[in-house]
C-alpha cells in the first residue's frame, strides 16, 4: 500500500450485497467527477495539523451537516460557516482554504466518536440527523459531484457494514501516523468487498477517512433506529 498522497487499491472482489441494514446495499462508484483531494497536504505531519484544525472547528457546528445531501448548497453553506475559523483554533494552523474539502468528513469522524460507543457499536446520545438517501428519480437530478460524493458516502456505509471493527481501528488512528497505515491495511478486505469489480480506488486518504467515518455513522444510525 502506498503512503503517499494517494491509496490507489487494484481489487476485483464482488460487489457489496444487501446488508442486514437496507440502506447499506451498495452501489458502483461514480468516479466521473471523484472529488479526490488534489490540493489536500501529502506529508503526515501537514495531514495531521489539517485533520486537527478540522477536528476544533468541528466542535463548532453551525447547522445539522450530516442532515445535508453531500456538495448541496445548504451543505456548502454550513462548511463554509464553521470554517470562520474560531480563535480558540488558531494555534492548529490556518486551513480554511482547504476546509470544504475535507470539513464534512472530519465532523463526521468527530461525531461518530461522540454519539457511538464504537467498541459495542451502541449509540451514547440521540444520534444526529442523517440525510435521507434519494430516489433514483432525484439522482438523475444531482449534478455529477453530487453524484460522485455520495457514491463515496455509501461507499463508506458498505465497509463499515462489512467490517465496522477495522473502521474503529482506523478511525483511534492519529492521523499520517503508522498506526493510521496498519489500520488502513487491515480494512483491505472490506474495501475490496464493497467495490465493483474491476474498479481503481483513487482516493485521498483524508478524503477516504471521512467517507468512512460518515458512512459509518449512518450504518450505526440505522442499526440504533431498528433496535
């Protein structure tokens, strides 16, 4: 596995199947307008300073995000809010720049590890709102980096629904720490299960890490809404 900017997985296993949660089935990724990360730090110690940053101004939501269709206008706006950045966060850096690439993800990770016990996978608090999947009807309609990121979403949703253990691992990982790679090598499995065949995952890891953190809490969220 790569450590640079990139994990690029080369995998031809079958695609992800219904899962005891419905909302979980997974579908192709449309990688068409991929919104990969390009500008995003390479380096670890850039990486972790960025998810830093993103993890103090998360603490200052300034609207239900997770409520949000992923790239709306509404989600876009309430990125854009929370990246004014607070003083109390100035002392990680300034990163606003980058915010409404990598925000959405870190305040998911961030309330994941808030509202869920993830270690019995049972929810502490109430969980947050989550935006409701669209019909096939309102996907034509989606503009296509609409479309791209909320592939990625269920994406997310499929793997911690295969393997939600490797996520927690991953997700206690300091990021562009060596813990952060091994936690990434043991989810391989689960990563290849919820691809179709034959795909190239070409994802930022930052990126990559908050598709999983959100599409992790919407499998906990259903799994708590059923019980």
């Amino acid at each position: 596995m790569r450590s640079g900017l990139f994990l690029i997985f080369l995998l031809t296993p079958a695609v992800c199947t219904a899962q005891d949660v419905a909302t979980m089935q997974m579908r192709s990724l449309d990688v068409s307008v991929s919104p990969e990360g390009l500008d995003l730090p390479n380096d670890g110690p850039t990486r972790r300073k960025v998810w830093m940053f993103g993890t103090c101004i998360a603490k200052h939501p300034t609207g239900e995000m997770l409520a949000q269709l992923p790239e709306s206008s509404l989600d876009r706006r309430i990125e854009f809010g929370m990246s004014m950045v607070p003083g109390r966060c100035a002392h990680t850096g300034n990163y606003s720049e980058n915010a409404p690439m990598f925000l959405r993800g870190v305040f998911a990770e961030h309330s994941l590890t808030h509202d869920f016990a993830l270690a019995t996978e049972k929810p502490l608090r109430r969980h947050a709102k989550v935006f409701e999947l669209p019909s096939e009807a309102k996907r034509v309609a989606l503009n296509d980096k609409q479309k791209a990121t909320l592939s990625f979403v269920e994406y997310g949703a499929c793997v911690a629904a295969a393997d939600m253990p490797a996520v927690t691992r991953l997700v206690a990982a300091e990021v562009g720490s060596a813990a952060e790679n091994e936690a990434f090598g043991f989810l391989g499995p689960a990563l290849g299960k919820c691809l179709t065949p034959g795909m190239t995952l070409r994802v930022n890891r930052l990126k990559l890490r908050g598709y999983l953190a959100e599409g992790a809490y919407r499998y906990l969220s259903a799994k708590a809404d059923q019980q």
